[in-house]
C-alpha cells in the first residue's frame, strides 16, 4: 500500500527560477558577438532581463492556476475507499474521456477490472493506486509541458528574441552602440537614428573618429584602487558596530543569520539570488554609512588623458544641412566615451555658451539626446567656448585632451592674449581638430588645429 503523499512537482517558485534562467540563457546567446564587440555591455544586458522579468513573472501564477480544478480533483479523490473511487469513476468517465485519450487512460478498462475484483482484496487495492499513479504523472506531464510553453512564449515576447519581429530588431537595434542604448527609448530613436545614419555616411566624420580613437591607443590606464574603496573606507566598513536596527540591502556582511538559511538550502537558494540581485535581504543597519558616491562596481580602468572637448557653433548660420552633420559629429565623439574611458564636456556656443559633461554614455545619454533635439540659432561668438576651453584643461590637469572644433568659422579673428594661452596648452600635449563648414573661415582657428576637415555640402541643401 502506498504511503507517501503524490505532490505537484511543479511549484511557482521554481517556475519563476526555470523561467529567469532561459531567458537569460537566450538572451546571452542570442546577443553574444554584440557582447563580444562592446555594442552591449553585460551589466546592461542583465538589467534589461531582470526589467522585462520582473513585469512578465507574474503572468507564470495566472498560468499555474490552470490546472488547479484537476489537481483538487485528483488530491480530493486521492484516499478514497475502494468502494466510493468505483463510484468516483462511474461518474468522472465523460470528464477523464475529453482530457484524456484511450492511449493516456482507458477509464472504461480500470471500472471493468475493478468490478471483478473483489471489494477488499489487495488486488483492487493495488489496481486503485496504479491508476492514481498513471493520473498523476500524466496531470504533472501536462501541467509541465504547458509551463513550458508559455515560458517559450514569453522569451520569444521580448523584444530581443521576439521570433516575428526580434531577428531584425536584434541586428538593427544592437548594429551600433547608440541603437542599443535607444531601445527602451522609441520616441528618441527616430530622431537620433537619422544622425547616426549621417554620422557613418559621412567620410570626414569617419576619419575624424578613426584619429580621436587612435590618439586614445596606446595611453596608460590606471585602475581605481580596491575597486574604488579607499583603504578608510573599508576598515569603518569592517567595524561597524553601532546597529540600531534591520533594513533591506545585499551587504553580504551584515546579513541577518536567517538569510544564510536560504543560501545554505539548495531548494532555498534561488530565492536568496534573487533578493540579493533586488537588494531585499534582510541586513543589519547602522548609524554609520560609507560615502557610495566613491564606491565603484570592479575595477574600472581609468583613462590617463583628457577628455574630449566639442566646441560646437549652434548660431544661426548653422541651421539646415550643416545642423544635421554638426549634431552627427557630436553623436560620433560621444560614442568614443564607451571605448576610451574618457569623459566628453560639450561646449554649444552662440551669443552664449552652454556646457555639457557626458561620463558615461549610458547614463548621459538623456542629456545628449535632448541637445540633439535643440534648434539651432542666434549670433556667433566662438571666444567665450575657447576660453571654456581652456579653463576646463588648466584647472583640471587634463592636459593630453582633444578639442574638436565644429563651426563655419566666419566669424572675427582670436585675439592674442587667448591665442597665448591656447598655444599653452598645445606645448603639453593638448590636440586640436576642425569640422569646417564655411566657404569664408577665419584662418586664426584652423592654424591652430592639428588637422582640419572641410565639409562639402551642396548649396542647395544648405
């Protein structure tokens, strides 16, 4: 006689683990030569899985509960007596046919042998537990291929892996580094796109890229120290000892002992993996905190030159042809901070200027996107971005920078005491560089350039 309980193998929670896992396994696949070129970053891919997780775990319960009535059925029914489980099936016959085929479960053939046997003997008995065996494997196989299904349905709902729309969305999106960073963002990628187009249809824009990427070769990277703790830091870290309470975290040093519980249990552990990647562990709290705007995730390799700096001509002379270009080349200095490690601080200049730092391209990339957006007009005067400039380059020790100068340059000549202290900077190791677009520049600028580019455009597109 059987003893042990029959459960139902398949648990919501171990769904959800099954669940996270293949779409992290396809998502993985499916985007490794984009991981392998940079394009996206794994942290980034990570958090775009956990996102979409997160807003579709919850349709697994929905789907879960779909087989409950026949799994009441099956638990309500399942210590029957020999005596009232002939009745069960005598009534359960038309419900077992339109669920199950012959081949599965020939209900007729178990009330046929049943009725034969007689009402106590351990035959009936044993004949009773097979079919309740048979049922309950073929429910859970059921249930189980289901689950299944609509886990595959929602991997292939993403965007990423989407089977109508995802291949093309994949090697459209994630073709360029910016793509990616639009995805989740559809009201800015059709108005970023076009300058991204511009900017790889552009020859001189090209070339100027190809030279800001080679400059950033061959420098010396330094690498922040314990990855970014300073040494104070982690000797407070260390003794904290000032607990005045519990809170949610995932500082493995100060988890409450309940939470190694979790960890310690295999059938547990998926559940504290996934409170600690949501940062709702339980932990100790103190009074004391450290200073996290200095606390980095690994060792981040840090650039030992200079940023770039863009002066960019936002007058009005610069509207049309030479706008979408300007914009475009921009977009192209903005994308190197990715792969050199080096900030970017834009200077727009007009009447007035308006400065802009981009540290890292993801983050900023709000910031960037709603200055591509901004209309250029006004009167010229490229003096006060130049002395920005300079001022940014001499305060800040960033003497191996690269200063891209986008402008038609028709505007008055540089006056001397500026043009002393440009050529300053130049002496230790600053570069200049020049997108020009007027047919009438003023020559003070570009002598000052390393390489200059002249940028053609018809006149009847400008």
């Amino acid at each position: 006689m059987r003893t042990e309980k029959r459960t139902r193998s398949i648990r919501i929670k171990d769904l959800k683990t099954i669940y996270l896992e293949e779409l992290r396994r396809r998502c993985f696949d499916c985007l490794g030569e984009a991981l392998q070129r940079g394009t996206v970053l794994p942290g980034e891919l990570e958090e775009t899985v956990w996102d979409y997780y997160r807003k579709t775990a919850p349709s697994l319960q929905e789907f879960y509960s779909r087989y409950t009535p026949e799994w009441e059925v099956f638990y309500e029914h399942e210590q029957l007596l020999p005596s009232d489980f002939l009745d069960f099936l005598y009534r359960m016959q038309a419900a077992f046919r339109k669920r199950y085929s012959l081949a599965e479960l020939d209900v007729a053939y178990y009330i046929e042998r049943l009725e034969r046997l007689p009402l106590l003997s351990p035959e009936r008995k044993l004949l009773q537990e097979l079919f309740l065996d048979k049922w309950h494997r073929l429910l859970t196989t059921k249930e189980y291929d289901y689950q299944y299904h609509h886990i595959g349905s929602l991997c292939e709902g993403f965007v990423l892996l989407d089977k109508q729309n995802g291949l093309k969305t994949v090697a459209d999106v994630t073709g360029s580094r910016v793509r990616w960073l639009l995805l989740n963002r559809p009201e800015l990628y059709r108005r970023i796109v076009p300058y991204e187009k511009a900017m790889e249809q552009n020859r001189h824009i090209r070339e100027l890229v190809r030279v800001l990427g080679k400059h950033s070769k061959g420098e010396k990277r330094s690498f922040d120290p314990l990855g970014g703790v300073r040494e104070e830091q982690l000797v407070r870290h260390a003794i904290r000892s000032d607990i005045e309470g519990i809170t949610l975290g995932n500082d493995l040093n100060h988890l409450l002992p309940v939470e190694y519980c979790y960890l310690t249990d295999e059938a547990l552990r998926s559940v504290f993996m996934q409170k600690f990647v949501e940062k709702r562990l339980q932990v100790f709290d103190s009074r004391s905190a450290e200073d996290s705007s200095v606390l980095q995730k690994g060792r981040k390799p840090v650039s030992g030159q200079g940023p770039f700096v863009v002066c960019l001509d936002t007058s009005g002379s610069m509207q049309g042809k030479r706008e979408i270009l300007a914009k475009s080349a921009l977009l192209a200095v903005a994308k190197l901070v990715d792969g050199t490690h080096r900030k970017c601080y834009v200077i727009n200049f007009a009447e007035d200027i308006h400065c802009m730092l981009i540290k890292d391209l993801r983050a900023d990339f709000p910031l960037l996107a709603d200055f591509l957006n901004y209309r250029f007009n006004g009167g010229t005067n490229m003096v006060p971005a130049l002395k920005e400039a300079v001022r940014l380059i001499q305060t800040n020790g960033w003497h191996r920078s690269d200063v891209v100068m986008i402008s038609d340059f028709e505007m008055p000549p540089v006056g001397d005491e500026l043009m002393k202290q440009i050529m300053g900077i130049k002496h230790r190791d600053t570069s200049f560089y020049a997108l020009v677009f007027g047919s009438r520049p003023e020559m003070d600028y570009l002598s000052i350039c390393d390489r200059t580019w002249e940028m053609e455009i018809p006149l009847s597109a400008r």
